[in-house]
C-alpha cells in the first residue's frame, strides 16, 4: 500500500497517474501550502525539503518526481523499459533530459524570480523559453525519426505522463503570453500526449484534480 502525499495541478500529478495506471492499491494525502502543511516536521521526515510528490512505500519514503516515477515503473514491471531491455539505454538518457532538463527550465520559466530574484526575471524567462523550445524540438524529433515504444500514442509510460505533464504547465502558465509554448507546435509530441490523456487512468486522476477532460491538450 502506497501514500502519495499531492496537490492539485502539482508535479504529484504524474505519479498519481501511474498508480492509477499501475492499478496498484494506494491512498491520497492532499496538501495545503498556505496550510503549511508541508513545514510541519512529521512532512519533513517524510521530505526533508518539504516538497510535493512525497511517495510512502513499504520500502521507506520516496521523493522527487523523477526518481519516484522510475521505482515504480522498475518494481511493478511496467511502464518503461526494464533495465534488461536494450531499449533502456535511449530511455534513460531521454527520461533524465525530461527530468534534469525540462522540468528545470521550466520552473525557469514559470517562476523566473527563483533564480535571482524579481530583478532577474525578465532576464531569465525568454532564456527558459528558448531552451525549452530547444529540448521540446529534440524531444519531437526523436519521436518522428525513433518511434520509441515508451513515448508512443499506442501503449502508456511514465516519460508520456511526465511529459504531458510539463507540457500542460509551460502551455498554460507561462508569465508572458508571449512565452507560452502551444503543444501544437510539436505534433507528434502532442499525438501521444492526446492518447495518454484518454486513457482511464488519466480521466480519473484529472476528474480527481479538476484538470479538466483534456489536461494536456486543452490545458489551462
């Protein structure tokens, strides 16, 4: 039994879906920032930086999105390729882009203030956009020439989840207008991440956390 202690629209987001995917048994902890729920000592034993997802399970606590995602995906035997297969090796540099790269600069460019503070932000966001951009085109362009299994429109895994997921924030919630990135600017990326939203798991969890029937295509 597993404790994934979320909030809505939060980057627990995609490891709630695979939970939900993995159909494993598991319970939800919601958390409330303005609450301070995630300052309280019993959280931070459970995430020393008092951060969203923490995963409970029954080999200890877990956090940060990526590492979560990966255990799951290796314990239960699905959803990315097992560490045998020799498709492992394009997954893991590509996993690791989305989870080192992408999901970074994106918080660049969603909270350019992070960085150096409100002085810097002007500066940082349109840097952020140009390198998303820049791994979003690498990301389509792998798609379109390698036609990987763990990122297809046929079979679901945690890269489309995770993917949809910071598609969905840097389409929607950029600061600017001018400095969102449509998803439809990379249409085979969008092609999975439209099949990946269909999917019952993803229904749930957006019906669950009011994302609305499409959470990556139609996101905002």
């Amino acid at each position: 039994m597993y404790t994934l202690h979320y909030a809505p629209d939060f980057a627990s987001m995609c490891v709630h879906m695979t939970l939900v995917e993995l159909g494993v048994p598991f319970s939800l902890a919601m958390k409330s920032l303005e609450a301070g729920d995630l300052e309280t000592p019993a959280y931070r034993r459970i995430h020393p930086l008092g951060k969203i997802p923490a995963l409970e399970t029954p080999h200890g606590a877990m956090f940060e999105t990526g590492a979560i995602l990966l255990w799951l995906a290796d314990h239960h035997g699905r959803l990315a390729p097992a560490p045998a297969d020799p498709a492992r090796a394009a997954f893991l540099s590509w996993f690791v882009l989305v989870n080192n790269g992408v999901h970074t600069t994106m918080m660049d460019l969603l909270h350019p203030e992070y960085p150096g503070g409100d002085a810097a932000a002007a500066h940082v966001a349109p840097v952020a956009h140009a390198t998303l951009r820049e791994q979003y085109a690498a990301l389509e362009a792998m798609v379109v020439a390698d036609r990987p299994a763990w990122l297809s429109p046929e079979q679901p895994s945690i890269m489309a989840y995770y993917l949809g997921m910071l598609m969905r924030w840097t389409s929607a919630y950029a600061p600017e207008p001018g400095l969102n990135i449509p998803l439809s600017d990379y249409p085979a990326l969008q092609a999975v991440l439209a099949a990946a939203e269909a999917r019952p798991a993803a229904q749930k969890v957006a019906e669950v956390e009011g994302l609305g029937p499409k959470p990556f295509t139609k996101a905002g």
